[in-house]
C-alpha cells in the first residue's frame, strides 16, 4: 500500500491556478482530437456528440467512485486501474478534492506493433460539510485508490435541565 501526500492548493495561488490550467489542457486535446475524427469522417455533420465521447475515451480515463459513510468519516474507493501511487497527485483546492494523474503503458495496436499509450484522469469532487481537509489520507490499494475524508463531529443537542 502507497500512500498519497494530500496538498492543499490555495484559491487564487500558484497551485490552484497549475491545476487549472492542466484541466484546460486536458479539454482543449479532446477537444482537438474530437475535431480530428470529424476530419476524418470528412466534415459530416451529425457526430459531433460520438466524436466527443471517443475522443474522451481515448484520451481520459473514466474513474469511477463508489462513496460510503462512517459516523467520522466519508471513505472514496476510485477505480483507476494501471496507475500507481507515483503516477497520482491529490489536492484539496477550497472546498473540493482533486486527483490528478498521468500514466504510459504499452497498447499492442493491429498486427504485432506495440505503441505507447498515455492515459490521464482528472476526477474532482465536493468535500463534504464538516470535511477536515487537512486530515484527508489516501493510499493504493489493489482495488483502487482509496481516500478517508474525516469529518467533524456535530455537537449532540444541549438538554435542557
């Protein structure tokens, strides 16, 4: 088990403002890749939605979070397969959590070529209320990526006497 330094990005800051750039990057290859296969389908109109998802699909990878519920915690299971605890980096920016990350793997292609594939994620989520985002740990596992989000205890009702 790897774990995961969480960094907290201030809004405004340096940090904050790499990460989004990074998100813009990332949009702005699918967007050029979704244009790329219009091209190839010789400017048709009438795909732009499937040219989108599959260039989505080709260039990012679709984490998927399953969320569950403690009485002082919220506990994240993300499934990226393939990428390793030096591949990931995880931030709290305000009131979210990001996770950003960047692999390469071999892909065998048609025939017996092998090439490099890059693959990427972007996952970003809303920090629960009462979140102690300085107290957020997460480490590999062989199920994924997994993420404790401490919460605050809420004060039980005062009884009146």
């Amino acid at each position: 088990m790897v774990r995961i330094e969480v960094k907290t990005a201030e809004p405004g800051g340096e940090l904050a403002t790499t990460l989004l750039k990074r998100c813009d990057e990332l949009i702005d290859n699918v967007r050029r890749r979704a244009y790329e296969l219009f091209e190839q389908r010789r400017y048709r109109d009438g795909s732009a939605v499937d040219d989108w998802c599959r260039a989505e699909k080709e260039l990012l990878f679709p984490a998927k979070c399953t969320v569950t519920q403690e009485p002082d915690s919220y506990n994240a299971s993300l499934s990226i397969p393939g990428f390793t605890g030096k591949d990931l980096k995880m931030y709290t920016l305000g009131d979210r959590l990001v996770v950003t990350g960047e692999t390469a793997g071999q892909s065998t292609g048609e025939g017996t070529s092998s090439t490099e594939e890059r693959r990427s994620v972007y996952y970003q989520c809303s920090l629960p209320s009462g979140a102690q985002a300085n107290k957020i740990t997460a480490e590999i596992k062989p199920d994924g990526l997994m993420i404790k989000i401490p919460i605050e205890a809420t004060p039980k009702a005062a009884q009146a006497a």
